[in-house]
C-alpha cells in the first residue's frame, strides 16, 4: 500500500534515497502516545459533528489503543517510506480498519496534527521541568537548617566582598530558580493552545468542533487563525529559551562548587557518588558532574540557536523545514531535565567545610563596608567614608593585620569622636548583624525568607511578594 501522504497525482515512486532523506521517525516517534491522543479526541469530535459514527470511532479508538500498546512494547516496526510517526499509526490504522480507518484524517492535517502533537508533548516536558525545579528549590532549602549559622565569604570579580549567610547563599539560588519556574509556567501558558483541526492552511469546509477536541485534550484555549498555526513554532523557541536560561542557572551553581571543592578554595565536600577518578592520578576526586553540567549549558544554548536560525527565514504558513524542530527541542529538555536530576542529590548530599571556611574567614576585609556604612551613620559623606576605610585597610595590610586589631587611635584619626562602639560593627560576625535592609544577609531577614520559602514550597506554588507585603 501507498503511504497515506501520496495522492494519485504522483506519475512515479518516491526515490529511495528521498526516503531516507526526509524520514523523521527516526526522532519524531517519541510522540505517538500524544499522536494517539489526539487522533482519539479528533475521532471523537468527528463522531459528535455526525461525520463519523458511533462505531467507527470506537473501533478506531480501540485500534489506537492496540497500536499505542504496540509502540510500548517495541513491537510495532517502524519504515522510513513511512516518513514519521503520524503515517506510521495511520497506515497501521487503515491497514486494520480500512474504509473506516482512512476517515481519521477528516478534517485535519498533518499540519495541524503534528503542532497539536508537538504541544502535547512540550506541556508535558515543561511539567516535568517544573517539577524538577521544585525538588532542586527544597534541596536548597533543606541546606538552610543544616548550615543555620555558617558565615561564608560572598564574592564580586573572583575577590572577597562581604560576610553572608550560608542560607542566604542557599535562597539566593531558590530565587533564580523560582524566576525559572514563572518562565516554565508562563511559556505553558501559550504553549497550551490546540492547533488541532486548523487543518493544512486555510481551516476546512466540514463542520467540525474546534472547541471539542481542544477540551478532551486539556488546552486552555483554541489558536484563532490557521495561516499562523500552520507556521507557529513560537511555543518551540520559547520553551528551548526558558531551558536555555535553566542551564545558564545550573552552570553558574556547577562552575563555583566546582572552585568551591578545590584545596585553594576548600570549602564543600561534594558526595563521592556523584564524583569520578583519574586514570592515572590515585588520590583525584573529580567534579566531572558539574564540569559536565557546565559543559552541557553550551549545548543547550546550541538547541535555542538551532531554533532561532531555523525559522528566521520562513514565509508564511508550513515548510518542511519545520520537521527540524523536534530535535533540537528534544535535546535541550532531556540534557536540561537530566542536570536538574542530578543537581537535587548533589545539593542535598554536599556538605560545608565549616572549620576550613572559619580558619580564613576573616581575611579579606569582608567587614570594610560595613565600618563605612558606621561612619556614614555617624554624619561622614559617603565618599569621604569610602576613602577613609579605604585608608584604614591599606594600613591594615601593610601591618598584617585585620581592621578589628587596629588600635581605637587609629580610628580617632578619622573622627576623634570615636569610641569603642567602634568594634562592635568589625569582625564577619558583627559585620553579618549589622544588616538591616530588606532583602540583606541580615540573620532576621534570613531568617523570615527561610520560613517563607518553606511555606511557599509546602504546595509547590510560585508567588512572588509585593511592595506592600515587604513593607
């Protein structure tokens, strides 16, 4: 039998090494449970629109099923003369139910079927997603009980800046990732609209039921002209974009822990499971997880290139070029789902080098800021201020000493006011508890934002606060 995509109209056979060519069921078969559902829900409108009867679409739903439970199985074969997943159901269909199989097809096209497959498919891949991203967040959030009372040195350009908490460090990624899942939630949203029944470009002159099958299959809403669903692979782009930016995220995490775990840094134990050796060098550990994590952000963003370079050219409505999408949007959600499965484990199972990061914590000046901000409070500009620290850290390091063991003179050197109040903003401990902003590592306000996000991730909801609620 012919396949289904070829009309009378063709004088000759396809050419074999066309075939192989222009097959895309190589990758495209991944979609068959939702080709399946969508064929059902079409079979169903059809029936409910009088096109088909009763028994016809409960014999081709029947036949799906069988034909679905087959793919499971492995058992079904697969012919690239077939082209793709769709034909390949279809022609089983038609091969099992004949005259009433070839009605399926009523009403759509491959156009529209494989979009509403497409989308199937991205909304499921998108909640799996999320529901990564959740696991990561309490991973997270977990940490902040484990290291309530850590201090860590917090880094701008690679040098030491300022005392923070180690659960503020921990929020910090709960944040970027809690922007993640609004991303993830917000590209549903125009993702979850059915395409189905727009037909090859134009709509269709049978009476069919938009809104039926958009319901049976969960779309929130019906996309309103065919010209565009026929080209529309926005909700593609967008959600390799949305995995793009989850990826830049996790990279970030991965490149410090890997200098976190390194004897100049010495900060975090990475768990050994999730670690390898040197084929040569005994004593290696490596973060070969996160390298690859790291690594593999550049493959993402590789997908969302692929994407944007594939459409930039299109007319409008469908082109073949379009058969390229799947394997880029494939690519990013399996290397993006499968960082995040192991992000979870890494973050829960590490732990800090307490003692290690206390032996050098009071290096680097980390309380400089916080002795300006004293003095500025005191009524000195903040310029002046800025400069007189300055000046009290270069004596400091020319002395070998941290600005907590300079003598009270020195300090009366910049306001002969001063007194011993002076001490009680220096040192990372006092420096740490002398925030106050919203927002700030201060141990209250990590405190609040600790309980919250647990709160906030009891039920798995993104929320953000408002002015008025920080207020």
């Amino acid at each position: 039998m012919a396949s289904p995509s070829r009309s009378g109209a063709f004088q000759e056979a396809v050419d074999r090494r066309v075939e192989r060519f222009t097959e895309s069921v190589s990758f495209d078969q991944r979609l068959f449970r939702q080709d399946v559902a969508g064929s059902i829900a079409h079979a169903r409108m059809l029936q409910a629109q009088g096109i088909l009867t009763e028994s016809e679409a409960s014999s081709i739903e029947k036949t799906l099923r069988e034909i679905e439970s087959e793919i499971e199985a492995g058992s079904f074969p697969l012919r690239i003369e077939l082209e793709d997943i769709h034909m390949h159901i279809e022609h089983a269909l038609i091969e099992r139910l004949g005259d009433v199989g070839r009605k399926l097809h009523t009403g759509r096209s491959r156009n529209d079927q494989v979009s509403t497959d497409f989308r199937l498919w991205v909304r499921e891949a998108l909640d799996r997603v999320d529901e990564r991203l959740l696991a990561l967040q309490r991973a997270f959030v977990a940490r902040c009980a484990l290291d309530e009372q850590v201090i860590l040195p917090a880094y701008t350009h690679l040098q030491r800046a300022q005392p923070v908490m180690a659960a503020h460090y921990w929020l910090a990624y709960c944040e970027k990732l809690e922007r993640d899942r609004e991303r993830v939630a917000d590209c549903r949203r125009r993702v979850n609209r059915s395409s189905l029944g727009a037909a090859a470009v134009a709509g269709t002159s049978l009476n069919i039921d938009r809104g039926h099958t958009a319901e049976a299959l969960g779309f929130e809403h019906v996309s309103a002209n065919s010209l565009d669903i026929s080209s529309d692979r926005d909700f593609a782009v967008e959600s390799v974009f949305v995995l793009s930016v989850i990826a830049l995220h996790l990279s970030t995490w991965a490149e410090e822990w890997i200098l976190w775990s390194t004897v100049e840094y010495d900060f975090i134990q990475l768990p050994h499971a999730f670690c390898t050796g040197s084929s040569i060098m005994p004593q290696k550990v490596n973060p070969d997880v996160l390298e690859l994590t790291r690594g593999k952000t550049a493959r993402v963003i590789g997908d969302l290139q692929t994407m944007l370079v594939l459409l930039k050219a299109l007319p409008l409505a469908y082109n073949r070029d379009l058969q390229e999408d799947k394997p880029a949007v494939f690519d990013a959600f399996d290397t993006v789902e499968a960082m995040l499965e192991l992000a979870e484990p890494i973050v829960a199972g590490s732990r800090l080098k307490v003692e290690s990061i206390n032996a050098r914590l009071d290096r680097g000046f980390l309380d400089a800021t916080t002795l300006m901000e004293f003095l500025i409070k005191r009524g000195m500009p903040q310029r002046s201020a800025h400069h007189a620290v300055g000046a009290l850290v270069k004596a400091a390091m020319t002395n070998g000493k941290r600005l907590q063991d300079l003598p009270l003179s020195q300090f009366q050197e910049l306001d002969p006011s001063l007194g011993d109040e002076v001490y009680e903003v220096l040192g990372v401990t006092k420096a740490v508890e002398a925030f106050v902003s919203y927002g700030s590592t201060a141990p209250t306000q990590v405190a609040n934002q600790v309980r919250s996000w647990n709160d906030r991730l009891a039920n798995g909801a993104t929320e953000r606060r408002t002015p008025a609620e920080i207020s």
